[in-house]
C-alpha cells in the first residue's frame, strides 16, 4: 500500500506537469499571431494618426488595410472624422506598400466621397454619380507620386498625371508630395480659375486642382513642415 501511496502523487505531479505544458505550447500557437495582429494593428493607428492633428484623430474611427485591399476597422469613434493608414494608392489596389507614409483622415462629405471613389473599378469615369458635397481631407503626411502619376484603381486608364516630368527633380520614380490638404470634390471653372492643373515640384507649396477636368477634381492646398509641426503640436 505504501509503494501505490508514494507513486500516486508524482504521478499526478507528472500528469499536472504535462497537462501544465500543453496548455502553454497551445497558448503559445494561439497568441502568436493574435499579437503579430495587435503589433500589426497599433503600427496602422500609429501611421493614420500622422494625417491630422490631435483634434481630428482624437476621437476619429480609424482603418487600416488587410493583405487584400480591404478596409478593416482598426480603433472606433465618435467624432466625425475618420482615419485610414497609408495604402489607398497602393495596397488597396494590390500593389506593394510605397515608401512613404500616405495615411488620410477625412470628414463626414470627404469620407463618402472616397468610399464612393473606392468602389469604382475605374474612379475617372465611374458608373455612380459621386456625392457633390465638398469635405476636408487631411493628408499632413504627404503623399506618394509614381512616375508622376497617382493610381486611383487597377490599370493605367485609372492613373492621374500630377506633373509634367520627374526625372532628375524628383530623385527617382517614387517621390514624396508635400504634406496637404484636399477639399473635394471640388470642380473649377476653367476659363476664370488661374490655378495650376499640375504639381510645382518647383514651388511645391502652391495649392493647384488636382484630376482636372475628371469627377475626381479637388483643390489641393499644401503646407511647410514647420506649418505642419505647428499644426500637429500645439499645447493642450
């Protein structure tokens, strides 16, 4: 009986021990991604929060985008701004992510005119009428130019020119726009505005109509960093 009493509890130990260990190793398999997720998700909130100041983000809703294109909501809010992570130019149409930051954060008449935008397979000539209200877009980041073109959707037919050439003044395909703003849509009057239908890399502050001519017009007003850096840190 003594030999039976003393094998009991270590085995049970050893039973406690193995049962200890898969519960962990099962653990181990579960959170792995679910943090990859979260690490994930808090850098995609990290990179929307650099689109506008802290009193447009503070209470927006945020997405980020999934390896698919889509839309994935990332922090909710009850403000009426909401914020999407860089990739709109890029992932969302099945390309790589571009090398610079590109993240927007739009308010009520922006954010429906973009999802409207983004639901075109051709965004130049969609098959819907866009929404016509004007609403404010915070790109205070800046944004990605290829070629000096901007892709709106899949294929060259949805790319708009932005300047006339880039090689040599932009440094390579891919340069960085100055950080802005976007009121849109917003169409122009041709034959009275004076503004310029293209992208001054040469005086890159100069506000201009971006998509002339296009349902995608807007006004583009750009900034300074030290416009930007006063915008994005004042006292609280």
């Amino acid at each position: 009986m003594t030999h039976t009493f003393l094998k009991t509890p270590l085995l049970l130990s050893a039973l406690m021990a193995f049962s200890s260990g898969m519960v962990q190793a099962e653990q181990a398999m579960t959170e792995g991604p679910a943090r990859a997720d979260e690490t994930s998700s808090a850098a995609m909130i990290s990179d929307a929060l650099l689109a506008a100041p802290s009193s447009v983000t503070d209470t927006a809703k945020i997405y980020g985008w999934t390896s698919k294109g889509e839309l994935t909501l990332l922090r909710d809010g009850k403000g009426p701004y909401t914020c999407v992570s860089s990739g709109a130019f890029s992932v969302r149409i099945g390309k790589p992510p571009m090398p610079y930051p590109d993240p927007k954060c739009a308010d009520e008449n922006g954010w429906a005119f973009l999802k409207a935008v983004w639901a075109e397979n051709d965004p130049l000539h969609p098959q819907k009428p866009y929404p016509t209200a004007p609403g404010l877009v915070w790109m205070l980041a800046g944004m990605n130019v290829q070629k000096g073109a901007v892709a709106l959707g899949h294929g060259e037919h949805s790319k708009t020119s932005v300047v006339e050439a880039t090689a040599g003044k932009a440094g390579g395909d891919v340069f960085q726009m100055t950080p802005h703003v976007m009121i849109m849509p917003l169409p122009f009057d041709k034959t009275v505005s004076q503004l310029s239908t293209k992208y001054d890399l040469d005086s890159p502050l100069n506000e201009w109509i971006m998509a002339a001519g296009t349902p995608y017009e807007h006004l583009m007003v750009h900034f300074s960093k030290n416009e930007v850096k006063a915008m994005m840190g004042p006292a609280k």
